[in-house]
C-alpha cells in the first residue's frame, strides 16, 4: 500500500494529542483520520544503538506497507521486546485495524 511520511514534528504532536490509541502486544498504534494515509514510526534510544532501532523501523514500516487501511494519519510504536519481526508486528496491526474498523478489505 501507498502512503505518505508523516515527517513534522507539529503533526505527530497533534496525531499524539488529538489521535485514538490502540494497544497490541508487540506495538501501539496512534490514528487520526486524514485526507490520505500517512504513517510514522517512533523509536527511542530506550530500544537500543542505532542499527537495532533502524531495524525495528525498516520491520515495523514492511508490516504497515503489507496492509490495505483507510486514509488516516497513523504513528506506530514499539513496545521493548528481545525479538522484533515483520510477522508478529503485521499479525498485531492487522487485529488492531481490523477492531477499530480501520481495514480497506476486512477478510485481509
């Protein structure tokens, strides 16, 4: 799926202030509805040096680019685990879209 950087740090403080939460197991997600989809990733030195933080976004950005969502401005974050992988990441964002009715196609 297609989508836009959120790259402003005046949007992802409002999409942070103004957006719905949704908690899974290996992430939380934060949405506010938009004209297209537009999607961040926030990591913190809290998940390690540089290359284990790179690594989680490069996994947490192919599990979001695996799901069709409706337009929304999306920030997704992490929560500090041993593992990380793309199939538990796009396992737990396809339960939370899918519960919050967030899906394009909800058989995915």
């Amino acid at each position: 799926m297609k989508y836009k950087r959120l790259k402003k740090a005046k949007k992802i403080t409002e999409v942070l202030k103004k957006g719905t939460r949704l908690r899974a197991e290996t992430l939380s997600v934060v949405f506010l509805p938009a004209q297209e989809p537009e999607m961040a990733v926030c990591v913190g030195k809290k998940y390690g040096k540089s290359v284990q933080r790179n690594r989680i976004k490069r996994l947490l950005r192919e599990a979001f680019r695996g799901i069709a969502v409706r337009p929304a401005s999306y920030l997704l974050i992490p929560r500090v685990a041993e593992e990380y992988s793309v199939a538990a990441f796009s396992h737990d964002l396809k339960r939370l879209f899918a519960k919050a009715g967030l899906l394009e196609d909800p058989r995915a």
